[in-house]
C-alpha cells in the first residue's frame, strides 16, 4: 500500500522527525519500487497530458521523483516543500532555476504565480492529521489554480474490510526483509503505518508515520467545499477503471472555467 507512507514529501506534526537527513538520503531508489518506469512513467505521462501546456505545482514535492522527470518533459514546474533534507536531495538533480521550491506546509503556503495544474501524488494528502487541515489543502490548490484547473490527488483505499472485530492492525506487505503493518484507530480516523526492515540478525529497524486516512466520498465533500467538481477517477495513472475492489485512485478535481 504504502512506503513510509508513500508519501513524496513532509508535512504534519512529526514531520520534522520522519523525513530527516537521514530519511531524505535513503528516499530515492532508482529504477526500482515507486522510482520503477512502470510506475513513475504513467505517472508523469498523465500529469502532462493535465497540464494541457501550462505550469504545474506540486504539494509535497520532496525529493522530485515526479517534478524532475515531469519538468524534462518540459512541464514548467514549482514545489512546496516542508521538509529541508528533501529538497537538498532534490537540488542534487535540479537547481532552483528548473525547479523552483517554497518551503512550507502544503495546506497553507503560497507559491507565485498561476497554474494550470496543482498535484499531489503518493497518499501525501494523509500526512495531514486533521480533516479541516486536509480541507486546507483543496482551497490553497484552489487558490493557485487558473480558472478551469485541475487538482489531481492520488491516494489509497482505506483497507478497513480486511479489519476483523477486535483487531487493530493489518498486514499490507510481507516480502524477504521488509513488513509493513497499520495500525488503526478507527475512532479518529488515524493509521499508523510501522515499517519493520531486517537482515539475517536478530536486529531489525522499525519506522513509524501517523496519518488519516479519507474515503473517496469524503474527499469529492472536500473539493466541493473547495469550488471544485470531479472530473474523473480511475484506479491508477494508467486509467484502469475504479471499483470497490481498488486499493488505491487517481482523482482529478477542476474549478469551473468562469469562476
């Protein structure tokens, strides 16, 4: 489902703590995981097609696994950022005259200009902890999107079928080194995902993201308090369609053309 959450950059409270220096070095993985072709490629292949010739801006634009490749697609391309060590990865690739960065939480910073496109990829959306704080972030995309933008969001389903009675965790993936687990608080609508990571020892490395999780309906709530409509839904970048079945969703939201 998720890889530290899966989410491209910083934000939320422990922010500071989870995407650190040291997470920041070990982020990106070349050719492989979410830096796969087959995963980064329909990705960026899309969001150009959405950009539709205008300037893109991503929330959470860490270590630029998507802005990079996207601004050599000749996408012009501006981050916001909250996380300092992501960016300093992020300009071992491109300096700030390619791609610009605003440090600052994607729900309330300002970057110049109009845009055509506003993105955020990755299930970052769920490193806000708070439903007003996510709500923050439709209206801050709206607030720098033309007239007819686009806010594309992609973000996991909510596994909670898989949740037994009295349960509070489950297991998303299992492999040689690695298992990953949330656990819910279906109360407050938060997760905690744990990442345990191992060798042949009796050691192993536990890292830890909160975050909240949102349903596709309450997410088309938020953008419509935002001024914004669905346009379409599929179950990944490559338009496969959406059921109930989906683990996850690419959402495209616009603002009406004669806002």
């Amino acid at each position: 489902m998720k890889d530290v959450k899966g989410a491209e950059g910083a934000e939320g409270a422990d922010a500071g703590n989870i995407w650190d220096t040291d997470t920041a070095q070990r982020y990106d993985t070349p050719g492989s995981g979410m830096f796969a072709p087959e995963v980064l490629g329909p990705a960026v292949e899309r969001l150009a097609q959405l950009a539709d010739g205008g300037a893109a801006l991503e929330f959470a634009v860490g270590t630029g696994r998507v802005a990079v490749p996207l601004a050599e697609r000749g996408v012009p391309v501006t981050g916001i950022e909250l996380s300092r060590p992501m960016v300093e990865r992020l300009r071992t690739k491109a300096d700030e005259a390619t791609i610009p960065v605003v440090m600052g939480d994607m729900a309330t910073a300002t970057a110049p200009g109009t845009y055509s496109l506003v993105y955020l990829v990755y299930n970052t959306l769920s490193n806000l902890l708070s439903q007003s704080a996510q709500v923050d972030c439709f209206r801050n995309a709206a607030r720098h999107l033309g007239p007819g933008g686009r806010f594309v969001i992609e973000l996991w389903v909510p596994e909670l079928r898989k949740l037994p009675p009295g349960q509070a965790a489950t297991v998303w993936a299992c492999e040689p080194g690695y298992i990953g687990l949330d656990t819910y608080d279906v109360l407050n609508q938060l997760v905690v995902s744990h990442h345990f990571r191992f060798d042949g020892t009796r050691k192993a490395e536990l890292g830890r993201s909160p975050h909240r999780y949102i349903w596709p309906a309450e997410l088309d709530l938020m953008a419509q308090l935002a001024g914004f409509e669905l346009e379409t839904r599929h179950a990944d970048w490559s338009g496969s369609d959406f059921t109930a079945d989906s683990r996850s969703h690419v959402s495209v939201y616009r603002l009406p053309r004669d806002r």
